[in-house]
C-alpha cells in the first residue's frame, strides 16, 4: 500500500503533502525533525489520507496536490 497524506504545521500554519509506505514511520520522521523539508515547521497534525495499491498512482495524486 502507498499513502497520499496532508499535514497541517501547528507552528506555521501551513500544509505539507506527501507520499509513503509506511505512513506511521513517516509522520514520526516529520515530527521528530528528521525530515529537513519539515524540520523548521514542526509540530504536525495529519489531516488528510489516501490509499492507493500502486505507487505511480499514489506519487502522480502527490504532484496533483502539489500544484
């Protein structure tokens, strides 16, 4: 499974979207400050998540959001 997820910055107020595996590993990695994108913006609140089985569709819904 891949995972399209929104994280909303509690210090800047500002969205982050995303693309992972392993979501769980992935939200602890941006709250922990090991992301340098996220570091500066932490705390995070996941706020939107979506499945998908393949991840070409998973990483073309990213870009999508992205833009």
């Amino acid at each position: 499974m891949h995972f399209v997820y929104i994280l909303y910055s509690l210090k800047d107020y500002r969205l982050y979207k995303g693309a992972t595996s392993n979501l769980q590993k992935r939200l602890i990695k941006h709250n922990s400050g090991g992301s340098t994108a996220t570091a500066k913006r932490k705390p995070f609140v996941l706020i939107h998540i979506e499945q998908f089985e393949d991840k070409t569709k998973a990483l073309n819904r990213e870009l999508f959001l992205k833009t």
